[in-house]
C-alpha cells in the first residue's frame, strides 16, 4: 500500500510531520520500489531529491532497507547535503568542486549546512570555455574536439580540481541545462566526474526536468554517487 506524504521542501528547512520511520531514495523508480517492497505498507512522495518512504513500524523499516540497499542515503529527515557533510566530517576529508551547468547551485547546497568550512575548500565555477582552460587547464584540442560537454572536457576538469585544490575528493559538473541541445546531445545530457582517494569516475545522465530542475538532479547525483564512494573510504 502507498500514499502521497508531505515532506521537507528540497530548497528551505521546513521542519516534517511525525512520519514514522523513513527512508530517502535515489536513482530508483518509483515502478522498480514497488515491485521491491510488494506487500509492505507505506507512505511515499516523489521529489527531485529522489523517492521518500514512511513506515509505521520499524521493523518494515529495517526490512525495505535491506531490500533497497544501495539506493538509500539515509533514514532520517534530512537532506543528501547533511549526509554527504556528516560522512566528510567523520573521515576528516576535504572536498573541492567546478561548476559549468550548476552555476554554484552544487557550493550552494554544500553550504546550506552549518560548519560545512571543515570539509569543503571551495571551487570554480567555469560557465565559459576560456575559464576552464584558464583555471582547470582544459586543453582547447580537446574542447574542439569533443565539445564542452563531454566526458573527456569532463575529466579534464576534475584533474584541473584536484591538481589546483589538492583535496581528498572533487566533483566536476558539465551539461546542457537547457533550452537547448541537438540531436546528439540533447538537453539535459551532464557528465558529472567524482575523484576520492584513488577512484576516478565519470558519470553520464541524461535528465529532462528543465533547466533548473536538471541543474538541481545533476547536484542531486553528484553528491549521492560521492558519498557512496567516501562510505567505502
């Protein structure tokens, strides 16, 4: 059973309801989660920050969360930022960031949560091909070739973090918010790459929430991939 749930806006610190016991989702259906939890009671809401579950007692809880292991960040009401900053703070690791699409919108939420200066150095925000080349030392070869937008610009961006910044992890960011696009790389293709320790990765999405709806997911993705990665750690 499922039902609709009010829950905190993804954009102020609107306090919840007594909801029971929660789980917060990422990078799952809504299809997939009910197929998975077929049987159990529960509440729901669908959000950009992903699919919020309620439960009445917590032993359904602690049974969802195994069976959605992998896809939940946390079982409090509280946002991915204040997760991924409790995970940096605990590990003692710095975080460093370069924007293109985002346009701070990622700093931004890192921010939002108080004592945040103990883990995050700051960043770029490098809207323009010159200031990538310039800051992060993408080559020009490479934006000509593969565009802005691309896994390899991408790259080139993380390594211009980690070499300038020298923190412990780093997210770069590049896509097409939109209006826009073309057929080969339409609205809402972003790359998001994540260094931590020794893993470099890069990730393709291809979202279709608008334009500040995809800035918001590409944020949303970035720091749910990166506190998986820094859980490992």
């Amino acid at each position: 059973m499922e039902s609709i749930i009010p829950f905190p806006s993804d954009y102020c610190e609107e306090k919840p309801l007594d909801l029971g016991y929660i789980l917060r989702t990422f990078e799952i259906s809504k299809d997939e989660i009910k197929r998975k939890l077929r049987g159990f009671s529960y509440e729901l809401r669908e959000s950009l920050s992903g699919i919020d579950l309620a439960f009445k007692n917590k032993k359904d809880q602690i049974e969802a969360k195994k069976l959605l292991e992998g896809f939940i960040y946390t079982d409090k009401p509280e946002s991915i930022e204040q997760v991924l900053g409790r995970a940096l703070r605990d590990k003692g690791i710095s975080l460093g960031v370069a924007e293109s699409c985002t346009g701070g919108m990622l700093s931004s939420r890192i921010v939002n949560v108080p004592g945040s200066s103990e883990y995050f150095i700051g960043g770029f925000i490098v809207y323009s091909n010159e200031l990538k080349i310039k800051y992060l030392g993408v080559k020009e070869e490479t934006l000509e070739k593969f565009g802005a937008v691309s896994r390899e610009t991408c790259f080139e961006m993380l390594m211009g973090v980690k070499k300038n910044l020298k923190t412990d992890c780093g997210v770069a960011i590049t896509g097409i918010a939109g209006p826009g696009g073309t057929p080969k790389k339409p609205e809402g293709l972003t790359y998001i790459g994540i260094f931590a320790g020794d893993k470099i990765t890069v990730i393709k999405r291809i979202f279709r929430k608008g334009r500040n709806g995809n800035r918001f997911l590409s944020t949303q993705t970035a720091m749910f991939y990166l506190l998986k990665i820094v859980k490992r750690l």
